[in-house]
C-alpha cells in the first residue's frame, strides 16, 4: 500500500496567483472607482478578504484532505473540504492513462495523472515529480501504462 498527498508547491502557487489575482481587482478598483470614495474601498475590503479566506484557509484545508491510496488491486481518491468524495477504481479495470504535465513540473507540483476506466475516470491531483513518476511505475508494474 501506497499513500500519496498534494504536493506543497502547487498550493503555494495557488495562493501566490490568488493574490496577484485580488491585487489587480484591487488595484482597477483604486483606478476606475476613484470618484466613489466608499464604493471603491469596500470593493476593495471585499477583494482582499476574499483572497485571505481563499489563500490561507480553504485552498490549505482542500489540500490537506487530498489522500491517495495504491493497493495491489485498486487506487482510492478521497478529498473535499466540507463534504468528502471518495472515488476507487479497479485497476484491472483501466483501459489507459494520460499525464498532464507543465512545462516547470518538477517545481510547481502541477502534475495530473488520469486513469480512463469503463464509464468513468479517476484524475489524482496536484502530484511532484518523484511521485508521478512513482505512479507510473506502480502502473507500469501492473501492466496498465507503458511508456515508449
């Protein structure tokens, strides 16, 4: 049995670009409502409160439920915040897999790794290097994935 978690470095990727993204809104707000004093600073409160919840509680919280589990016979998804989905596939029953992966993979985190079943599919999130790379071998071995 194999466990595997989110990796850290996509979620401090996410904060950081949930925060440059409230910075703009904040900042068109300061340049385009500048004439209405105190609509522009309660936009501009509402922006920034938004990007603390989003940043430092839910997108951390969401992480740390992200669970995998790789058992000889199937691979178990659990993750949610409020309520928890849990998601298990055979994996005699995959029919193929697909990797997503950016161009800094290595550094951020951002790797998906898709598993097509029969009338369904299972994505495992926010991977690294090392254990995407585990993944595939783990599916390698089981005669699911092949790489050429």
């Amino acid at each position: 049995m194999k466990e595997y978690r989110a990796d850290i470095a996509a979620l401090t990727l996410l904060q950081i670009g949930v925060c440059l993204i409230a910075g703009g809104l904040c900042a068109a707000a300061g340049l385009f409502l500048s004439r209405w004093y105190r609509i522009m600073w309660i936009l501009i409160a509402v922006f920034a409160g938004i990007a603390l919840i989003l940043s430092f509680l839910i997108l951390p919280a969401f992480f740390r439920r992200i669970r995998v589990v790789c058992t000889s016979s199937q691979i178990t998804l659990t993750a949610g915040i409020f309520f928890t989905r849990m998601q298990a596939i055979r994996i005699d029953r995959v029919q193929f897999v697909q990797l997503l992966s950016g161009p800094f993979d290595g550094i951020l985190g951002m790797n998906f790794v898709t598993l097509f079943v029969y009338g369904g599919q299972l994505t495992v999130p926010f991977l690294g290097r090392k254990e995407r790379a585990e993944l595939t071998k783990f599916l390698e071995e089981r005669g699911v994935f092949h790489v050429s």
